[in-house]
C-alpha cells in the first residue's frame, strides 16, 4: 500500500476542488458543513462511497483499504454538542488512526441536477424531471419517462417496492390514473405541501410524519414513503464514480443496509 507521500494518486486538495465545482456547496444553507469534514492523507488512490458516515462504513472502508470516503450524511450538524465522546470519539478515532479522508454532502448531493439523489432516484424509478419545487429547489416534479401513467395508487406503489425493494407506506387515493409525480428523496415530508401546490398528483419521500398522511386523504395527492435511506443509496455512488473516473481513482460503493 502507498504511504501518505508516495507521489502516486490525486492530492486532497484536488479532489475536493472536483467534489466543489460539481456540486457547488457555496449556493446552499444547510444543517452542517460540506466538503472535507475529516482530514487524512494528503494523497488519494481508493476513493469508497456510501450514504452515511456510521461505524459500519467507515470499518468497511479501512478493510477496502481506502484513502477517502464521500458520504451523503457526515459527522456533524448543527444543534450538536461539539463533545468528542461516544459513538463520535469511536467514529472519528477510527478515520483518524487510518488517515483517512472524509467528504460529506448533503443538500448539495440531494439537488444535483444529474448525479444527485434526486436525480439518481428518478432515473432508477424510471421519471423524468421536468421543473423542481420547494426550498432551495430541491424538489423534482415530473412524470414517467416512458410518456406512460400508472393506473392507481397502488400499481405505483408496487413499483415503488419492486425497484427500491422494501416495503412502502402509501396513503391517500387519487381520481385518476397519476401522471404528475413528485420527489424529494431523504426526510422530506415537509415539502409535500409545496408539491401539491406545484400540481403533482403523488408525491415520493423517505418518510412520512402524521400530518401527511391526513393532507394526503384530504387533497386526493397520493403520499408514499418509500424509506430514508432506500431513497437516497444513489447520488453518493453517482457523484463518487463519476469524480472518481475524472482522476483516475479507484472507487468502490459500500452500502449499509438501514431499515429507516
């Protein structure tokens, strides 16, 4: 294995300026830091991809034998104590004995255009994004990309489950057969509002909190919460891959399974 100064790979620096100019962190509020959250080593060969920056991944990481993990969740948000204790001491104690990097995006890596979570989502549940909606214009309103519709509430809910394979909750009927479909992949039940307002007849997110699910029956919008991380295993191996390519990295995605 190459040390911190073997001359081969890509320098940190560079591989954070290709993370910056794809996905624009400066452009967004957000509830925690984006970009270079943990330095390692100066030098990057084996870039690993996943969606969060839990121990299971970073132990996984160091067995790949990775200089770098890009992730959608990192290590610290706003609200924290900003103690090093716990579950954050046994985290970052293991990034740091193994000098390795850690790269976390999280709103910027939801609203990317091509390689997002968002964007991820709709091509692998087979939609075409046609205008965005919501704060920060993370949310994507389109239809499906075959010009087709599905029949009800639960043909598309079928769908759902069979593509992201695990089990969706789904409330409120609609009238008619669903053509304009929203998303917003992760913890965005509180965009469901916005996305009746832009005209969708159902809406797809992560997870589903009680008031939803009564404006849902009561506006004829279907609500289908199809799992936090089931909806946003995506972006992180997209943007990582491609990035990766650019530099001549190696990449490999690690997905933690996580029933939320």
């Amino acid at each position: 294995m190459a040390s911190s100064t073997d001359s081969s790979g890509v320098d940190r620096a560079a591989l954070l300026a290709a993370f910056n100019a794809e996905l624009h962190p400066e452009r967004f509020k957000d509830y925690g830091p984006n970009g270079l959250q943990v330095e390692g080593k100066p030098r990057v060969r084996k870039l690993v991809s996943g969606v969060t920056a839990s121990q299971a991944l970073i132990d996984a990481a160091i067995a790949e034998g990775a200089d770098a993990v890009f992730v959608h969740h990192g290590l610290f948000w706003r609200g924290q104590s900003g103690t090093v204790t716990g579950w954050m001491k046994a985290r970052l104690q293991r990034l740091l004995a193994h000098d390795i990097n850690l790269f976390a995006y999280h709103l910027p890596l939801d609203a990317h255009d091509r390689l997002g979570n968002n964007a991820e989502l709709g091509r692998v549940l087979g939609l075409a994004a046609q205008t965005r909606f919501g704060e920060q214009d993370l949310g994507f309103l389109g239809a499906r990309a075959d010009g087709g519709a599905f029949a009800d509430r639960d043909i598309l809910a079928t769908h759902l489950q069979t593509v992201l394979r695990r089990a969706v909750v789904a409330v409120g009927d609609v009238a008619a057969p669903i053509q304009r479909v929203a998303w917003c992949s992760g913890g965005a039940q509180g965009f469901f509002e916005a996305a009746i307002d832009a005209g969708a007849q159902a809406f797809i997110t992560g997870e589903i909190s009680e008031p939803q699910a009564h404006l849902a029956r009561e506006c004829g919008v279907a609500f289908f919460a199809c799992g936090h991380h089931a909806t946003e295993r995506y972006g992180a191996p997209a943007m990582a891959d491609h990035v990766a390519r650019q530099l001549g990295l190696q990449h490999t995605f690690i997905d933690i399974d996580n029933p939320a």
